[in-house]
C-alpha cells in the first residue's frame, strides 16, 4: 500500500523558515516527479514545486520563487520542500504528491497529473 506522510508543518513567525518533509511507502518513486501543493479554506489547491527524477529540474509558482526550495533523496524515498522569509499568505495546509503514471522529466503544475497525495500538514505564519 503506497503511503505519502508529510511532517515538519507548524506555527512560525513572519520571516521565518519551516522545513517540510514527505516521506513515501510501498514502493519507491526515484523515477518519478514529486510536488508541493497547498490549500487554504474556501481556495483552490495550488502548485508550489515540483521536482523531478533526478532532482535536475525543478519548477516554482511565482508566489514562492526565492524563498522556497526542493529537493529529494531517493534512497530515502522523500521530498523537502525548505521554506524561508515566510509570509502570512504562505500560511495553508501543504500536501506532497506523486506522478506515479509517468517516467519522464516533466514537472507539471497541474494536480489532475499526480495521483499519489500526502494527508497534508498544516503551516501557519502569523504575522
């Protein structure tokens, strides 16, 4: 059973950094494309970042360019997303999530092209 389980979530102050994790079972996806997406109540579910296979390609919302930054470790089979200069608007519940029907370098922004999710974790920046 493929399991994703997000940790690293919490409360921090403007300005502040916040390292997520993601963490997935079941079977290893060092040749996929992984990717952050956050939500906040009553918005849609948007992308954050993506990262390929490699690790050689990575893509970033606007919003977050600059002060976000991911990564991966296959061994370990996890994805980082490492968030600085938080702002109040990053605040949101992030998910980690998984291309799992595909094997190239893509990195899409479109959540319908990824068909693994994480349960989500909650960071909460006040201002």
């Amino acid at each position: 059973q493929v399991q994703l389980v997000e940790s690293g979530g919490g409360l921090v102050q403007a300005g502040g950094s916040l390292r997520a994790s993601c963490a997935a079972s079941g079977r290893s996806f060092s040749r996929n494309t992984m990717g952050w997406f956050r939500q906040t109540p009553g918005k849609e579910r948007e992308f954050v970042a993506g990262i390929n296979w490699s690790g050689g390609s990575t893509y970033y919302a606007d919003s977050v360019k600059g002060r976000f930054a991911i990564s991966r470790d296959n061994v370990k089979n996890t994805v980082y997303l490492q968030m600085n200069s938080l702002k109040f608007e990053d605040t949101a519940v992030y998910y980690c999530a998984v291309d799992s029907r595909r094997y190239d370098s893509i990195v899409r922004t479109d959540q319908s092209a990824y068909d693994y999710w994480g349960q989500g974790t909650q960071v909460t920046v006040s201002s």
